[in-house]
C-alpha cells in the first residue's frame, strides 16, 4: 500500500478508538506537559484536543502531505497554539534544545532508523526535558511470534510499521533512562491483534 494510500485509510479509521479508551490514554500520555512541545509524527492531529492549557506552543512535524494538511485543519480547534509543519523523525525542523517535552505516538513503530530518529529527538530536547512515548510494541511468547510472522506483509501494508519493534529496547540501545513505562493491552479485550500490545511512558535522553 503506498503512503498516500495509507494516509487516507489511516484518516478513516484511526478516530474510531478514541470512544473506547484511547482518549483517555492520550491524556495520560500528555497529562503535565508545560511549555514547548515538539510532536513528532501527529498524524491528523488526534492527539491535539487533549494538550494541557500549560502548554505554550506544539509543534508538529507531519511528512505526510495529507495527513499534514488533515492535522492542520484539527489545529485549529485545539486548546493550544499548534503549529504544524513538514519534517520527519530524522529531521526535526527545531533548533537545538528548542523543544521542553517530545511527544511520539505511534511513530517508532514505523521509523526507518529508529536510532537516528532518537538521536534527532534528543538534539531538540533542552536539559531536563523528556521524551514522551505511547506506542505498540512486541509482546512476549507466542503472540510476539504471530508479530514476527506477520511484519513482513504488514508493515508493507501499513506505511512501514513494524508490529515487532521493541521500542523500550530501543530506547535503551540509545541512551535514555525510562522513568515510566506502563505496559498495557488496547483495546482491553483484544487477544489477536498484532499492535494491541503497547506501552506508555516517559524517558529521559542521555546526557
């Protein structure tokens, strides 16, 4: 599927879990945040109605054009100053130390260097700020297998995300400290799905 494919099927579908509890993990994911955010990868922008009035200004850097221009139309109703932009995860268009807290969803799952995308990601961070993360990951056992045997055709079905990126791995293999990381299923009741495994937390870059 290309992109732009998947961009507009990713419109379509990806409000549809909100009701049933992800609003709520978005908040949790964002809750406390003061100052200037950079969101990596916002998609059309579902996170933006729960930022906290602290915040100053998101930046939200969007490479997809559709999604770009869908995020946009949804920063104009958010509670906050959002201001949307072009870059990706390995190119950041802040300055250094320019952002207090990163935020990804749903992002280190598809990055093509994972690595890089974090190195980026901690230039833009002043000292003391964190990376924000909520992303689905690979489970253990036998239903990490399923992820294993399934990557191949989906992530070349669904714009490059990988069902079984250990992201919390990553993390570590570049340095960072995780201060919280809740491990959780979403939906609750799902027992199949390849990205129901995930994790919510924070972390702090390497010095």
């Amino acid at each position: 599927m290309s992109n732009a494919i998947f961009a507009r099927f990713f419109d379509l579908v990806a409000g549809k879990a909100e009701a049933r509890g992800q609003a709520e993990l978005r908040r949790e994911l964002l809750a406390g945040l003061t100052g200037r955010i950079v969101e990596v990868g916002p998609g059309n922008g579902l996170n933006f109605p729960h930022y906290p009035r602290e915040v100053t200004e998101v930046v939200a850097v969007e490479p997809q054009p559709y999604l770009r221009g869908r995020a946009a139309e949804t920063a104009r109703t958010a509670p906050v100053d959002v201001r949307v932009t072009d870059g990706t995860a390995e190119r950041i268009p802040v300055g250094d130390a320019g952002a207090d807290a990163v935020v990804v969803s749903g992002v280190l799952c598809s990055v093509p260097a994972p690595g890089a995308a974090l190195a980026e990601i901690r230039r833009v961070l002043r000292p003391g700020g964190r990376l924000r993360f909520y992303e689905h990951v690979r489970a253990d056992g036998g239903w990490g297998r399923r992820q294993d045997l399934v990557d191949p055709v989906w992530s070349r079905l669904m714009g490059g995300c990988h069902t079984n990126r250990d992201t919390v791995a990553e993390l570590e293999r570049a340095g960072y400290r995780i201060e919280r990381c809740r491990r959780l299923v979403f939906p609750r009741e799902a027992r199949l799905s390849v990205v129901a495994p995930r994790v919510i937390g924070t972390a702090l870059p390497p010095a």
